[in-house]
C-alpha cells in the first residue's frame, strides 16, 4: 500500500516529522514515512523530477533514498505545491506482483497534483490549530496570574477621615507582581504596603499572594514597619523560589498627628508634596526573599495638612517613551511638586504616563499608584494651634545628641533651606548636650524631651531637661583672646553657638525643668544671622 | 549609637604639614587630634593646615579642642592654616571669631602653595 508523508511546516523541514495516521489493518502492507534530512539530494531531486520516481533505478548518494528502499519503496511520488515540495507519495510493490504501468504512473500523477493542495490545506489547518492551543494556554495563564492578582490587592481604598486615600493598578499584558494593601490596625492606624515580586506570570502572582498575607500576620502583632519588614523576610526566605525577590515598602500612618513611620525594603522612595516641592522619602534596605537576618530601619515623617505622598512602581518610572527615554525619577519628582496637591493626583500621573509612553507597544510592566493626601481641615493641631511634628526623648548619654539631630532633622524635611537645616542641627546638639551634661548630669536614666513642632509661621523645637531649680545660665560672648591667651578655658561655646544659629531663642522653667525653645522663621526673609 | 569615629592622620607635606581630620570632631577627639598635632608641629614648621574635608560633624566641644590647638601654635609660632570647611562650618569659624585667626583656604592646594602669613590677627 501507500502511504502520503508530508513535511511539517511548523517545524521546518528539516525532518518528515508528521506521520499520518496508519493504523495496521491485516490484508495490507503499510508503508512507515521516512526521515529525509534537509540537506538530502534525494529532496532536490524530487523537488525538480517532475514525476514518479522509480526508487531502484535512482543513483544517488543520499541516505534517504537508502532507507527507502530498505522499506521495500518501489515508486515515490513527489506532492508539489506551486513549485514547493510537500510531500511524498510512497509506494511499495504492487499486491498483483506486477510491474507498474505507465497507466499506473500516469493515474498517480495526475492524482499527485490533486493531493498536493489538499495536503497543503490539511498542513495549514493543523498548523494553525496547534498555534490556536499555545495561544489559549498562555491566555489561560494569564487570566490565572490576573485572577490572583485582583483577588488579592483591595477593591477599594479605605475611608479615613481627614484623608482621601486612593489606589490604581494598571497590569501589563503579561501580568507582574506588583501589589499594594491596606490594613486597618488598632486605635485607628492604618498600615500601607506597597511592593513588586520580581518575575511576571502566575509564579511573580503566587509570591505576591503569599508575601501580602504574610505582612497582613505580621503588620497586626507588630507596631513597627522595619519590624514587619524583618518577620516578613524571614518567613519568606525559606520558601520563595531561587532568583525570586520581592521589594516593598511598609509604613503605619497615624491619620490623627498625620505621623507616618516608614521602613523599606528595596522598593521605589515614595514623595512627599510639600508646598516647598516634592520631597524624596529616603530609606533603603535589603529586598524580602533574599537573604534571612535582615534588618530594617524605621523612619517618620509628618504628613501636614494640604501634602500628600506619592507611592509607586518600577512600570511607572522604567516606561520608555518612541525615542526609548524612560518616564524617570525626576520627571515623576516634578510632576508630584507641580500638582501634587490636586485630589487626583493618581489620574494627573496616569495621564502623564499614558502621554509619554510609546503607543506603538504594550505597557512594558504593571503600574501601581497609592496616594495619601491629608485634608487642608485639619487634624491634629495642637492647643496654640500648629502641628507637632515629633516628640521623642533621648537617654542622658554622651553623643546621644547624634540621635536627636538625626530625629530632628527626619521630621523637619522640607521646611527649612540647607543652610538653615545645618544650622538647627547645630542648635539642636548644643542644646541636647547642654541638657544632658549640665541638667540631667550625664544620668542615663534621666531623659531629655525634645519637642518639635510648628506653629503658624514658626518651626519650634523645645529641649527640656529636668535640672531642677538650677537657673539656665545667660549666653555670653566667649572671649577668643583671653581663652587663646590661657586666661580663659577653651570650651563654653554652646549657649553662644545655639544663639547664633536660631532666629530667637526663648527658654522658661518650671522649676524642675528647663526648657530650651530653639526658634526658626519659616516665612521669607527669616535669616538667623 | 554607631558614630563616625574621629581621625587625624598626618602627612609631611613640605613645607606646609598636613593634619588630615576625618569624622567627627568632639571630646573624643582631643587626645588624636593633640598627638597629631604634636607630631606635624616637631619639625618645626612655619605653618600647618588643618583640613577638614573628611568631617562630618563638630560640636562645641570640637570647636574648644581647635580653639586649645590654636593656643599651642601660636606660643609655638606656628601659623595655622585651614581647608575644606563646609559653608556651615565657616559660618561657625565665622561668629566664633576663629577665622580671625586662621586662615581659611578652599581647598588643601591653594593652602599649601600659599606663601602665607595672610589675615593674621
């Protein structure tokens, strides 16, 4: 009997690869399809011969044409499509034991040049039904990856009074791992994640789902960020797959004070809208799923009234416009101190990203937006009316007033120029160590209180001590001469130092403490010189 | 707390040694920043330069152990000289009248290559 081979098209042509069906059936003689490698004669051959071919006669150097006749091939006829060859007809012994006839020849060529187009056509079809199968399986997958990753980020924003809080997932075609969440904890915090699995698909999805659900555990028994972050990454490092991460940031905002505490690992610095312009807020740490033992710091700003902070992912600066420039940091830095008082801030941004992205090919990443933006009503003033920024003690230890400048200048991001930045931090040390040395006595157990706060058009921060009814000496000009000619000790320089630097210095007791007020001019003009 | 350990290295820099300081300069400092002080001073140079450039931080207390240095090199008449200040730290030369007695330089190569004995009180 015969049989047609054809040669797959979806896998080139390099091997006859496509059998067609041929089930035994007893009486008959089935012929198997042959592999002919692509480099054969035999296939240059049959593609010119214009006709039967009488395999015993053909004297060719060609392994195909071996194993033709090994398999008893008496005729092969080539199945030409217009001028391609794409297939054989192949032919064993006649069953009446005859020759072939030229009327045997002539009736297979004539039913060659019927077959091939039919075959052509049954090649395309099946061809086309395997790339339909590769298509809804990847489809599938990613309305598998999807489905995770909606089902777990939050239908909505929370409501909080005195915030308008609000979020915006864009997935890209291929679905990544970003992920945000909201969790409401006690007394009225709200925790806010934020993060992006590396990898995309069903895998990047399936670690978002289970990292989300770990910092959910984590974030209701622990009240600080950098610790959630910790419990987080070692409970994931144990099962995340190799190469995989996860970056994110974490933070706890006290919608009253306005307070957020924020601890990152390896995501993307969130902004500040402050009416002084877009503040990048710093933190750094290692990504989750990489390494168990890490640990994280905590950080804090105060979200004042009429600013918001801008959260965001890589699909959002790492877009790239027709000319291949990315969307970037700066461009997002300007965009936020522009307009990131505007209520939809989160649409003011998408727009942006649609306008400088390339139309020409799919959103490269996910995009996720979370912005919390405090209401000019406000919250959380004090009695004199203002804000307090930070209140925070420091043991009476020497150079603990490294801690405070550092906490000091944490919360005052912002307001004041880099000038006078450097000098409250000065002010801020002289008058930390003039409590701890000459109030509190060096005794660790006895604190300083350090207050910061702004009132109108002032930045305040308040030091106190508990010196008892010792007055707080009056700051006098040290003598250079007479300290450089001995007459004088060379140190004294903090009251002096602390006066320079601020533009008003008040102070008041109460008869077991001394407060120290540092005063600084946050309008125009306010120079402490 | 992890603070930024201070530092004084010196170098025989002809014919103006140079006290390198880095970190930060407070009551931890006074014994290193004296024995450095003691060794560029032995050859009995005209003048020294103290460069600043590697500090990150100076309380009063750091500014009383410059203010003590400076003593030694006047009764020792050696002119001191200083570079690398940030803007802050020569505000704070500034109002303590330190600058009034030393010189300030922009950087350690204009300090050095300076013939000297400029703005001396």
């Amino acid at each position: 009997m015969a049989l047609i081979q054809s040669f797959g098209r979806l896998i080139g042509r390099s091997r006859t690869a496509e059998r067609t069906d041929s089930a035994p059936r007893s009486g008959t003689s089935i012929v198997e399809p042959v592999d002919i490698t692509e480099n054969d004669p035999l296939l240059a051959y049959l593609q010119t011969s214009g006709g039967v071919v009488d395999i015993e006669t053909l004297t060719l150097d060609s392994p195909g044409l071996s194993v033709l006749r090994e398999r008893g091939i008496k005729l092969v006829v080539p199945l030409i499509n217009q001028g391609e060859l794409i297939g054989l007809l192949n032919l064993g012994p006649r069953l009446s034991e005859q020759e072939y006839s030229a009327d045997d020849r002539r009736l297979l060529e004539n039913l060659a040049r019927h077959v091939a187009p039919a075959v052509m056509v049954a090649q395309l079809v099946r061809q086309q039904e395997t790339e339909a199968r590769n298509r809804e399986r990847i489809e599938q997958e990613l309305r598998v990856a999807t489905l995770i990753q909606q089902n777990f980020l939050p239908k909505e924003a929370p409501s909080l009074d005195g915030w308008h809080l609000a979020a915006h997932y864009q997935p890209a075609r291929e679905v990544g791992g970003d992920f945000y969440d909201f969790i409401g904890l006690d007394d009225g915090r709200l925790g806010i994640g934020i993060g992006d699995v590396t990898d995309k698909g069903v895998p990047a999805a399936l670690v978002m789902a289970s990292t989300r659900s770990i910092i959910r555990g984590a974030a209701q028994r622990l009240s600080s960020p950098a610790e959630v972050l910790r419990r987080v990454n070692d409970l994931l490092c144990p099962d995340i797959p190799p190469n995989m991460f996860a970056t994110c940031m974490y933070c706890i905002l006290d919608p009253v004070s306005g307070r957020l505490v924020y601890s990152n690992a390896g995501h993307n610095l969130p902004y500040l809208y402050t009416t002084g312009g877009a503040i990048e807020l710093r933190a750094t740490g290692m990504p989750l799923g990489l390494l168990p033992g890490m640990s994280y710091d905590d950080h804090e700003v105060i979200v004042k009234p009429g600013e918001s902070v801008l959260f965001y992912s890589d699909g959002l600066v790492e877009a790239h416009n027709a000319d291949h420039e990315m969307f970037g940091f700066p461009r997002l830095q300007e965009l936020v101190a522009q307009q990131g008082d505007r209520k939809d801030l989160i649409a003011v941004v998408s727009d942006a990203l649609e306008a400088f992205a390339n139309k020409a090919i799919d959103q490269e990443d996910d995009v996720t937006l979370v912005t919390l933006a405090r209401e000019m009503t406000d919250g959380g003033t004090l009695d004199g009316g203002g804000d307090l920024l930070s209140e925070f003690e420091v043991a009476s230890e020497p150079g603990n007033e490294r801690i405070a400048i550092e906490r000091v200048e944490t919360v005052v991001v912002g307001l004041l120029d880099e000038a006078r930045l450097e000098r409250l931090k000065t002010a801020v040390g002289e008058a930390t160590m003039n409590a701890m040395e000459h109030g509190n006595k060096y005794q660790a157990g006895v604190p300083v209180v350090i207050r910061v706060q702004t009132t109108g058009d002032e930045l305040i921060v308040a030091v106190t001590d508990s010196a008892g009814a010792e007055p707080i000496p009056e700051a006098t000009t040290p003598d250079l001469d007479a300290k450089l000619a001995g007459l004088q000790t060379p140190r004294g320089w903090g009251l002096f130092l602390i006066e320079n630097m601020v533009d008003e210095l008040r102070t008041s007791s109460d008869g077991v403490r001394h407060t120290i007020e540092l005063v600084f001019a946050l309008k125009e003009g306010g120079d402490g010189d | 707390m992890v603070t930024n350990a201070f530092q004084a290295r010196v170098r025989e820099r002809q014919p103006v040694p140079v006290i390198e300081l880095s970190g930060e300069i407070n009551s931890t400092a006074e014994e290193a920043l004296n024995l450095a002080f003691s060794r560029a001073s032995e050859s009995g140079p005209k003048a020294l330069l103290l460069n600043f450039a590697g500090v990150s931080y100076m309380n009063s207390t750091g500014i009383a152990l410059i203010v003590g240095l400076l003593a030694q090199a006047r009764k020792k008449h050696i002119e001191l000289r200083v570079s690398g200040l940030t803007e802050h730290y020569r505000h704070i030369f500034s109002i303590t009248r330190l600058s009034d007695f030393m010189s300030i330089y922009d950087d350690e190569a204009s300090a050095v290559s300076d013939a000297g004995q400029q703005s001396q009180a």
